[in-house]
C-alpha cells in the first residue's frame, strides 16, 4: 500500500511540474498573427513596409493588414474582425474607447494636412486654410473629397464645418469614394484641389502639376492612435504592438522614415 502510494505520489509530482513547465513556456514564447486595420495612409506611405518586418523579427508576431478608410478600420474593430487599430480620428477615436470598444487610446505619431492644387495659380501658397476653402468656392474650383468616412475626409468635413461652408451640393465638389493616392491621382488628372496627409503626397511623386496650396494651419494638424480592441482574440499579441510602437526605440525608427528619400521625416514621434 505504501508502495502505491509513493508511486501515485512521483506520478503527480511529475506531472505537476511538466504542467507548469508547459505553462510557462506557453506564455513566455506565445506568437501568433494580429490583424491590424489601418488607414490608407500608413500603408501608402509605405511606412508599415518599413517597421512590420522589425517588429516580426524583434517579437515573433506576424501581423496581416487591412488598409482602409479610419471609418472603416474602426468598424472592423467593432465588428471583432481587427484586434489592434491604427488611426487617425481623435474625436471619433475618443468615443471608440468611450463606447467600450477600447480601454484607452494611446498617442504614436503625428504629420499634418495640406491642400494641394493645380501650380497655374488660382490660389498662392499660403497658411489661410479658411481662405483657401473660401477662394475654392468663391472661384467654382474643382474640389475632390476622400467621400470614404475616413480620418482624411472627417478632418475635411470638420474644416467645412467650422467655417460654415457647405460644399455638398456644389457641381465642383465631387467625391472619389476612394483612398489618399487614388484621389490625388484624380486630382492631378482633373486639374483639382484636394486635401491629403503630407505623408502619402510626398510618397505619390507622379501627381504631375499639383503642389502644396496650403499647410503650416493648426488646424491641419494630424495626430494618429493606437487602439486594443476590447474583443481581440490576441490580447497578448495586440498589445505587444502597442507597446512596441511606443517604445523609445520604435519612437526613434519612426522619426528616420522618409528622411533618405524625402529630407524629412513623414511622421513625428509622439507617445
């Protein structure tokens, strides 16, 4: 009997320890795929071609992106589809954690707005983001809008706004329904004014006679978030990004993108 006993004894202790072994190493080692849907401009601008692969060898998470408008990215957040988010919509952003899809929004980077346009002249280089949408008005210029529900097109639609413009309506407002480098292909090819984040317009160098019309206002100024999303699968892996988009380190690789080949950054550090 006091054999069995012993022998039941060195079977549950071997198995305790393999257990806790095999935990433990689950934890410490746990890779796998996050999704992270983000805006188009992130993906055009080429700047994740430049950090995912750094932060798939430095932790071992693969990530698979879906590049749409921020509209759309938040909405595969709060469908469950995306588990971490990379936006650039602070209002709606806000009410993203408000609304419990979140827990908190975190600060990654910023670059700005500008309005490009036809270089013929019809509106000078100027930092006067009210005038210049007045002038676009006024002189019945060709206006063409993201129309996508993105963070591009809601900053658009907030500047309106403010201004107590309304563009909808007007023959010369169109809308592309598309993202950044599409729509300032179809500026350039319409002879257009269109509004676009610095990063992407000086990654599309094909966008023949536009040039920049307006920029240095605050209020183009342009801020993006991270965001977990509260349903993710991949909690573990979700945040891992986060934090490593925040990182001192990461911080420092973001202020080098753009610099080589533009003589400055595309987007500013700022967690």
């Amino acid at each position: 009997m006091k054999r069995n006993f012993a022998s039941i004894l060195a079977v549950f202790l071997i198995l305790s320890i393999t257990l806790a072994f095999t935990v433990g190493c689950d934890d410490s080692n746990e890779t796998g795929t996050i999704v992270l849907a983000t805006t188009t401009s992130t993906y055009d601008s080429r700047l994740l071609d430049f950090l995912l692969p750094v932060f798939t060898e430095e932790t071992g998470w693969d990530v698979q992106v879906i590049s749409v408008g921020t509209g759309a990215a938040m909405q595969l957040g709060r469908d469950g589809e995306a588990d971490v988010l990379l936006v650039h919509a602070r209002e709606a952003e806000d009410q993203f954690v408000a609304d419990g899809y979140a827990e908190r929004r975190y600060d990654v980077m910023y670059n700005d707005f500008v309005i490009v346009g036809p270089y013929h002249g019809a509106i000078s280089h100027n930092d006067d983001i009210e005038q210049t949408f007045r002038d676009i008005l006024d002189q019945e210029l060709l206006f063409i809008s993201r129309g996508d529900d993105s963070g591009t097109h809601m900053r658009e639609l907030q500047i309106w706004d403010a201004l107590g413009l309304t563009p909808e309506g007007n023959p010369n407002y169109l809308e592309s329904g598309q993202g950044m480098g599409a729509t300032l292909g179809m500026a350039a090819e319409m002879n257009a004014f269109t509004l676009s984040d610095r990063a992407t317009w000086l990654a599309y160098p094909n966008v023949m006679d536009l040039i920049i019309v307006c920029e240095g206002n605050p209020r183009l100024l342009n801020p993006y978030g991270l965001l977990v999303v509260s349903t993710t699968l991949e909690p573990t892996g979700a945040q891992a990004f986060v934090d490593w988009m925040i990182s001192p380190a990461t911080q420092a690789l973001i202020a080098t993108f753009g610099v080589e080949d533009f003589g400055q950054p595309l987007f500013f550090p700022e967690a």
